[in-house]
C-alpha cells in the first residue's frame, strides 16, 4: 500500500513536469531561438537569394545612424505609441465607468465594447478602408449632411493618415483596455464609496481620491500592454495605407518587413528588429517601474 | 485521471505536427505522378476558377504531372515568393514573377533558346543576361492615356493631345469645365507612380534607351538636370490642380470606376485597364501615349508573360514542358486578352484567332506594340536588363507620393540615388 500511495504521488508530478518541459521546448524552438538567429543574422549581410551571407561586424548598427527612413519610422511608432495609449485609456477608463453596472443590457454593452479586440488587425484594417476612403462612407456621410465641401482625404495626406491611422487604432485598443479598467473597478470594495458618500465626496472629486488611486494596478496593465501592441503594430498599417502616402505612415515593424522582403535585406531588418526589441523593452520597463512606483505612492 | 489522457493528446498532436512538417515538401505524389507546386495571384480578373482551368489544361499535356497551386496573398508575387525561399518552399513554378529577383541566386532556370525563338514575336523581350526565364506571351504598355471623349468633347477639345503642350492645354480646358482633368489612384503606391512613370519612360528613356543600363554603370543619376526638369512636369500637373486634391487617398479599384463613371477625363495607367473598359460605352473611350514635348511617339513597353520554372525542381524537365504547354494555350490568352488587356505575342496568331471579343481602344492601344516606333523599357515594370534593383519600386512609389504633398523635386531625385547606391551595395 505504501508503494501504491508513492507512484500515485509521482505521476502526477512526472505529468506537470513533462507539461512544463512541452511548454518551455515551445518557448525556446519559437520565441528565444528565433531571437537569437535574428540576433546573428543582425551581424551579417545575410540576403535570402544570395548563396554566401558573410560576417559584417557592427556594420548594420552604424548604418541605423544615418538611415532617414528609419529615423521616420522610429517617429511614427513612438508617435503612434504613446498618443495611442493615452487615448485608448482614456476610452477604457470612460467606458468602464460607464458600464459599470449589473443588469443584462450592461452586459451586452460590455461584450459590443470589447468586440474590436477579438477582430484581426487586418479585417479591422479593411473594413476603415471602406469608411475612410476618398470615396467612403465618412467622406459620403459628411458631404450629404453638409459639413464638408469636397472630401476630406483622411487617408491621403501624412497628417490626416498619421491621426486615421491612431483612432483606428486606439478604437481596437479600448476593447481591451475598457475591459481591464472595469475589472479593476469591480475589485474596489463598496465600503470604499460608502465611506466616500458618508464623507460628502461625490463626482469628479470622488474619481480623483477613490477611484483613480484604486484602479492603479489595472492602469499598470493597460497602459504597459497598450504601448508594447503599438510599438510592434504592422498589421492595420499595412492595409489601411501601406505605410504611405510618401512613408509617412510607416512603421518601423512595417520598415522591418519592407527591408526583408523588398529589399532583400535580410541581415539589416535583423539589426533594425533588435534595435525596436530593445527599444520596446526600454519603453515597457520604464513605464511599468513609473506605473508600479505610482501604485505604491498611492 | 484527466492527465493521462491530456499527455497522451499532446503527444499525438506533437507526433502529428512532426509528421505533417515532415511530409511537407513539394515533390512527390501518387503512383507515377510527379508533384509540382505553382505559384499564381487571383485578381478580380484572374479567378481561381481560371487558373484551376488552365492548370488543368495544361496538366492533360504533360503526364504524370500533378500540379499544387499555391495562392499568393496579394499580388506582390515576388514578396510571396521571397517568403517562401526563406522557409525552404520555393515553388517548382511562379507565375508572373520578376526574375532578376531570383537569377541571382541561381534560382530560376532559362527555357530553351529555340522554342522561345520559335513561338514568340518579340523573343528577346524578356531577356536578362542572355536568357529567357518567363516566355513573352503577351505584353502590356505601361503607362498609356485613356482619356473620356465625350467630357473631351464637353470640354471643347476636339482631338487627344499630341504633344506636352496640347496635353497642357486638354488639362486646362476639363478643369475650366469643371470636370478632373487626370485620375490618380494615388493611395495604392504603384497606381500613384504612373505619371512619374510616363514622364521618365517617355522624356528620359526615349531619348536614351539605354539609361537604365548607364544608371547601373552610375553613368548617368536620378539627380541629373534633365531629369529633374522631366520630373517637374509632374508638379506642374500637380500644382495646376490638374488632380483630385485627394488623390492620395483613392484606391487603384475607386480610380477605375471614378474615370469609367465619367467623374473624371484622362487616366495614366498600365494597359490592363483595358480590361475594365465598361462593354456598355466602350467605344466612349479612347487612348494616346504619354505626351512628349515635340509629339514624337514614346512607347514605354513591358515584355509579360507566364511562368518561371525553379532550378531546384524535382523534375525540371517536366516542369518546363508545364510551362510551354501553358505559355501556348489560347485560351489563357483569351482570358488575360479580355479581363487583363494583354496584347498577345505569340508568333503566327492574329487577335481572331484568340476568338475574342475586344473593343475599339483596345485595337487602337494594341497597334502601338505592332506599328515601328520607339519602344522603350517602361521604368519600373521591365522585368528584363532594365529592372530595377530590389527595394527601388518602392522608393519611386514613395517618391511619386511625396512629389503629390511637395515640391523638392530634386531632394526627392537625390534620394533615389540614395536608394539606388544602398540596393546595388
């Protein structure tokens, strides 16, 4: 019997063992392997139709120095990042507020604002294409109720793309940031508003000292995972505007897949992707640490 | 108790993702078939009901072929074709790919001299140092003029433009009757390059056929004062408002029903379009070059075709006699003459022979590529000696955008070097 009660408590053990190993064999064959041949492939002239790749040193990092095209992608996506974000939040932190209720119509409201999440990038990208055309529905639904003379070319001009390009994107951010905010709103403890109410505190004033601290490790979250998904966003770019008119709207993931795949630039796009994976990495570390320092300040 | 049953699926599912990785390689088939994998891009046009159809006919000519299609998600062929290179699939056979992209890397192998010879009207149309890697079929003009002649009419302008001049002054006359003189698709980066294209093609490679190749020589540059003179007409075109002040923001698709729905008069664009000519009105449109400052007639051609065959084809042979029994069936022709505007080249045939149905503009587009004149690699889409280095598309895409927004003509030049010096590094 002793026997019996010890192979049962192993099994199990061996079981969850083999899982983690199945799961870290994972982690390791499609995330850290395919880092560390982009790392070496960033150290050579690698090109997918040249028979020999060589060995090139620093080369690709000192051409990052006085590569134009990249320095406006690097703009663009920090552009897009942190308007994005604030944006998005601001959305998720109104909308939850909103929705913070219980009863079935909230619910249903709940699911509709998270939809634009669980949509793919690129049908999200076709279906704004359809709306902000030169021919699209915006343009059609603002020149009929008069607002508009001529249409507006909200994706034919840099300024405009650039601005199109953030709403759409801060439209499928907000699914999951209103998400994230209502959560965090649902952990705060009733008493806590009762009090509040007790106190005379109401409102505005009510959100700035209950509310606002209390939701702060839900905008840890939020904000961190909104800025790490715009840093790399190449998807809705690459159907809304191809990066265009002119490269105004490119990012630099899209820059990335340009200098691969058009240009043949196998070994640069590597070094251009480590440089965005160590700048994402700068970025994602610095506003968690200013984001948790807050949490507990609060 | 779940566990066990829970290992026993992972393990089932990992040996079966093992085997399907496995067994994913291109050759190999059933009996004494031999597999061949194809590359091709559906169209509105070019269906995949056409491409099953004349794979199949071409598959009854060759046996114990059996062909897999593969479908590339959008129409960059060569981008597609790239990816799968990197991931060890390239395909035994890609259609309509750019094959100084793959030459060298020695991916491609040249049909044979002979048949090439033998079946086509221009055989050396598709020549790249000394071999043919996709047979000229057809061929296409890239950019012509299709202009409305009913708004031409309007407008008072009784005859298409023959010269610069005129060509100005059709412009200045559709935008005093209030209609846009020049459709621009302009947020589809190669629609938005077709001017540049006509402007350089015409007034740069019709002067000197051989640009392209001194450009490679670094002989001549984009900077060059000629061409940055040619290369301002576009800013006149521009800065007269000869254009929808949106243009940038219309996609190819809406340029096409802009211009056949009469909202605007002229439309720079490859001869495909002839394709899209409503059958209703056909013969309300008509068709001229790219405008040239003394009228003398530049034609900037593209020698198209079918397929490339891999060199690392299983089977090569096989491979190839897929490709000539395709390149050769009429009725792929028929149907990339009627919904593409192909203009056929095969030797011996007329467009009667095809058994097609084609209208007016297409026969007047069609008899520049007959007639004696100047032809020239259009910039941009030979696929020939004259194709551009990898990576340069885009530049003089973007560089066509940014000449829309702004006026530094020759910032914009400059950069092309620029682009040029890094993609032949």
């Amino acid at each position: 019997m002793p026997g019996t009660r010890r192979r049962r408590r192993e099994t199990p053990d061996r079981g969850l063992a083999l899982l983690a190993a199945l799961a870290l064999g994972l982690y390791l064959v499609f995330l850290v392997l395919p880092l560390l041949l982009s790392l070496r492939s960033s150290f050579t002239n690698e090109n997918p139709l040249r028979a020999t790749n060589d060995f090139v040193g620093l080369r690709n990092y000192t051409e990052m120095v006085g590569d134009e095209q990249l320095r406006a992608s690097l703009k663009v996506t920090l552009l897009l990042a942190f308007g994005v974000t604030i944006a998005a939040n601001a959305i998720g932190v109104g909308f939850a507020i909103l929705l913070n209720r219980t009863n079935l119509s909230y619910r249903v409201m709940r699911t509709v604002a998270f939809l634009p999440q669980v949509l793919s990038g690129v049908i999200v990208g076709f279906v704004w294409q359809t709306i902000l055309t030169q021919n699209g529905v915006l343009n059609t639904a603002l020149l009929k109720i008069g607002v508009l003379d001529e249409p507006y070319p909200w994706l034919g001009s840099p300024n405009a793309a650039l601005f199109s390009i953030g709403v759409v994107v801060a439209w499928v951010l907000s699914g999951f940031t209103t998400v994230v905010y209502l959560a965090a709103l649902q952990s705060i403890p009733l008493e806590l508003h009762d009090m509040a109410s007790l106190d005379g505190v109401r409102g505005t004033q009510r959100f700035r000292m209950v509310t606002w601290p209390m939701i702060a490790p839900g905008t840890t979250i939020s904000v961190t995972i909104s800025l790490i998904t715009v840093l790399k966003l190449y998807d809705i770019i690459a159907v809304l505007t191809a990066g265009g008119p002119a490269n105004s709207t490119q990012s630099t993931a899209l820059y990335i897949v340009k200098l691969a795949f058009t240009s043949d630039r196998v070994g640069y796009a590597s070094a251009v992707a480590m440089l965005l994976l160590a700048l994402s990495a700068l970025v994602a570390l610095t506003v968690t640490g200013a984001l948790r320092r807050r949490e507990v300040s609060l | 108790m779940i566990r066990k049953p829970l290992l026993a699926a992972c393990a089932a599912g990992l040996l079966a993702l093992t085997a399907a990785c496995s067994g994913g390689g291109g050759a190999g088939g059933e009996g004494d078939e031999t597999a061949l994998t194809y590359l091709v891009f559906e169209t509105p046009s070019l269906t995949a009901k056409f491409w099953d159809d004349s794979i199949a006919a071409a598959q009854a000519e060759v046996p114990g072929a059996k062909i897999n299609k593969i479908v590339a998600p959008s129409t960059d062929r060569d981008a597609y074709a790239k990816q799968l290179q990197q991931s060890g699939q390239f395909p035994d056979l890609l259609q309509s790919i750019t094959p100084s992209n793959f030459v060298g890397a020695g991916l491609l192998k040249p049909y044979d001299k002979t048949w090439i010879d033998a079946n086509f009207l221009l055989p050396s149309a598709n020549t790249l140092k000394g071999e043919v890697y996709i047979p000229p079929t057809n061929s296409q003009i890239v950019p012509q003029v299709y202009y409305n002649k009913e708004l031409f009419t309007k407008a008072g302008i009784t005859a298409a433009p023959k010269n610069w001049a005129e060509f100005l002054d059709a412009c200045a006359k559709l935008k005093a009757s209030g209609v846009t003189p020049i459709e621009l698709g302009g947020a589809d980066p190669f629609a938005a390059s077709m001017p540049l294209v006509g402007i350089v093609s015409a007034d740069i490679l019709g002067k000197n056929k051989n640009w392209l190749q001194d450009r490679y020589a670094d002989k001549v540059k984009f900077a060059d004062a000629n061409v940055v003179t040619a290369v301002q007409k576009y800013r006149t075109l521009v800065g007269n408002g000869y254009f929808d002040k949106g243009a940038l923001g219309v996609k190819y698709a809406d340029s096409i029903t802009r211009f056949t729905g009469g909202k605007s008069a002229m439309y720079p664009m490859g001869s495909w379009f002839l394709g899209s000519v409503p059958k209703e009105n056909a013969d309300n449109f008509g068709s001229f070059p790219w405008p040239t400052d003394d009228g003398s007639v530049v034609v900037p051609f593209v020698g198209g075709g079918s397929m490339a065959i891999s060199a690392k084809a299983e089977d090569s042979a096989m491979a190839e006699n897929f490709g000539r029994a395709w390149s050769l069936n009429p009725a792929n022709l028929k149907a990339l003459i009627e919904t593409d505007g192909a203009f056929p080249m095969i030797k011996g045939k007329t467009l009667d022979d095809y058994g097609v149905t084609v209208s007016q503009v297409f026969k007047d587009s069609y008899a520049y590529v007959g007639q004696d004149n100047n032809k020239v690699n259009a910039i941009g889409w030979a696929t020939n000696d004259d194709a551009l280095p990898p990576g340069l598309n885009d530049a003089f895409y973007a560089s066509a955008q940014a000449l829309f927004s702004g006026d530094d003509v020759a910032g914009e030049m400059k950069k092309l070097d620029e682009a040029w010096k890094t993609a032949t590094q």
